[in-house]
C-alpha cells in the first residue's frame, strides 16, 4: 500500500524547526522506531551533514533514526533498501538536479509502489508531483528533466499564498499558477497552505494539518477550498 | 557598437503602463521613427495579438513603430531585418522555450553584435544574461536550455526587491540569490529595483531609473550598493 506524508513546509516563524509536523509524522511512522533514510540534496546554503543532523534532532525526539543518503557508496542502494525515506525542502531546481543524475527515480518510484513510506516537506513534496512546474523556488541550476516521480495524480504549490509585497509589480502566486493552468488544463493543481499535508494511503487522500483548507485550482477559475478531512482527486473530474 | 537598455519592470502599481520607462525609451530610440520588432513570446495569459497591441500603443506616443514577430513566417528573417528589437516581460522559461526552440538566440546575439538597438523589460531583460538561473518565474514550461543571450557579463535578479510577506515560512529573495550564488561564486549578481534599468552602449554600462541603486551581490555577502550613473563590470572583480 502507498504511503506517502507530504508537508507543505518544515518551517515557520517564531516556532522550532519542523514543529507543526512532528506529531504527524509520529503518527504516519507509528509506535516502531523506524530507521528513515534522508535525501538532504535541496539543502544549499546548508552542508549534507548539518542538513542531515538538524533532521536527525528532530526525528530522534519521536523516537525514529536518520541517516544520511550521502553516507553511502551507492545511494541507489541505499534506498532499494531503506526502511523509509524522507527529503528536505530546499532548491527544487538542485535537487532534481541531483535526483536524475543518480538515476534514483525510478529506484525510489519502485521502493514507493511495493509501500515503503515517504515524507517529504516543501521541495521534497513537489518532488512526488508529475512535473517540478509549480515550485516556488529560483532555477540556480538546470535539471536533466522537469519531470517527478508522479506519485501524485495533481500538481502541488507547496507554501501557498496569494500574499503580495505592497507596491511591487512582480505578478502575485495566483497570477502565475493561473499561467501554469493555461498552458497545462489538464494537470489538476492544489494550493497547499503552511501547516498542511496530505497524506496517501493506498487510494485514500488525506489533509491534515492546523485547520487549514487547501485550494484546488479550477480552469475557470471557479477555485475551489477542500476542507481538512478525506479527499477524492477522482472527484474533480 | 553594443546598445542595450534593460528595464526591470514595466508596469509599478497606480501608474499607467510603461509610465516609468517610456522617456527612457524615447530617449535611446532617438528622434528618428524607428520600427521595432516585438518578441511577445513570453505572454501566458495575454495573447501575442493583445500584447504587441498594448506595446504599440505606448511606443506610438513616443514616435515609434511596433511589429509584432509572430505576424512573420519566418521569425528568424524577422530578427535578421529588424531596425530594433525588443522582448517583453513574462514567463521566462516560455520565452526561452521559444527562443531555443526557434533558434533564435544566435540570430539576436549577431544582431545585438553588429549594433542593432535592444530593449528588454523583465524576462526580457533576463533574456541577455548568461542564464536564465536568477529569474523570478514559475517554471510552467521546461526550457531546452537555460543559456541566455550572454550579453551581460553579470546576472540580474529583475523586480529586485528583498521585501517579504510577514509570517510565511518561503524563503526571502536574498535567501535564494544566495543559493544562487554558492553554486555560481564566479558570476557576479546584480539585483536590479524596479524602477531602474541598465543601458548598456558599447562597452559604457549607465544604471538609470528613478533614482534607486542597484545591489551588487558580494560572495563574501558585504553587498555593495551601486548609485545611478556610470559604472564598470570589471572594477567588481
């Protein structure tokens, strides 16, 4: 069965580093301490190392084990045998960058679909998306390719808001999912808010979160908020 | 000999389009009425008819012509007999989409070389750069290449604002331009506000505007300030 925990951030001000999440991935991981292997490859300004220590911190206090992909050899190896798999928010751009040239798509895809469970927050949710179109974050380098592991059957802007800078005359985050939208009316597109996630079990969608709802993006424009609770993409047509 | 001029932006909130820029133009275009051929490639959710209209009716009351390049069958032919050129804001990975897959680049770069006069507004202005790494854009489309025009020696990060929405947990602008930089420590960065624009003739750069500086990114992040008026690429090291 799928298992998939999808966090829209780790981080927001004036709280500790992954607090809001940390009871929902003590649930997703249950009772069992569980040794997650982590992709810290989003990480820029920060080193694998620190990256890696800074989750571990955080993942030890609910009693659950980190260890870094970069500590081994063979990374590919390494997820066809991990316990579980966890990437870190960072640059979408750097870590797809990285992904595709270990070749660890498909290896992951494969680790996914016989139900080894993956978390991923901010980069590491949009990582599961079909295509790397909807991040947020500045193209620093170019991936071999767009495209993602197509875990989910819609596309996710993680850290959604339609907040704007007063005065500025750069286009709002609605403006440019709306362009998204135009050339792509196919692909169904979720605004995920901080402090949501949605969580798959098998063919079952979840959000979760601080009470947020999500917005499902409509091609006229006749969006839609899901509340937290069971969610069914089928029903979106 | 080389002439380039830059906007950051078109449009600031509560003034009519292209108000800021227009003496500019009007300015480095001349007296003489010049016809300007107009890359619209990166409008999503404007059709290539309305912006070359919207373009044309500011450029008709400052005296000059504007043609639109997908009205041509041959847009290469277009670029090659063209009195000027100019590439409107956008999408950046659409108008470079289509700047690639036309070919398209080198026909530009030739023009620009042997003195045809530029002008470029946001992803237009981007579209000289070495990269398309330091745009602001939502990655809607995957370009065959992030390599720009190469015009500039430098990046600019356009709309240059380090402004940020209270209580959302993305990163800030100089966040990423950071990121951007620890990846690329020998390509010099310059955050250009909106409001200003680089002119570029021969081998004389001139920061011009409103009367804001512009932000050379320093590696050793002691940022320096640029004030308008004449500056030299080579004194930044």
């Amino acid at each position: 069965m799928k298992k998939l925990l999808l966090l829209s951030n780790s981080s927001i001000p004036s709280e500790p580093y992954f607090n809001w999440g940390k009871p929902f991935v003590k649930d997703f991981l249950g009772e069992k301490k569980v040794k997650v292997l982590f992709i810290p490859y989003a990480g820029v300004s920060i080193s694998f190392d620190e990256y890696t220590k800074t989750v571990s911190d955080v993942f030890s206090t609910i009693g659950h084990e980190i260890v870094g992909i970069h500590e081994f050899k063979n990374p590919q190896q390494a997820i066809e045998n991990c316990d579980a798999l966890a990437i870190g928010g960072g640059n979408t751009f750097r870590l797809f960058q990285q992904l595709h040239e270990l070749n660890l798509i498909d290896s992951i895809n494969q680790r996914i679909n016989s139900g080894m469970p993956y978390m991923g927050w901010s980069a590491g949710s949009n990582t599961v998306c079909p295509f790397l179109f909807t991040t947020n974050d500045m193209p620093i380098v170019q991936p071999k390719s767009f495209i993602g592991l197509g875990q989910l059957p819609f596309q996710l802007n993680v850290h959604y808001t339609n907040a704007s800078i007063a005065g500025h005359g750069g286009e709002t985050r609605d403006m440019r999912l709306a362009e998204f939208q135009l050339l792509h009316p196919n692909i169904n597109l979720i605004g995920l808010r901080e402090c949501s996630l949605i969580e798959v079990r098998g063919d079952k969608y979840f959000l979760k979160g601080r009470g947020n709802t999500m917005k499902l993006f409509r091609n006229d424009k006749n969006h839609k908020e899901i509340e937290e609770g069971e969610f069914n993409p089928e029903d979106w047509g």
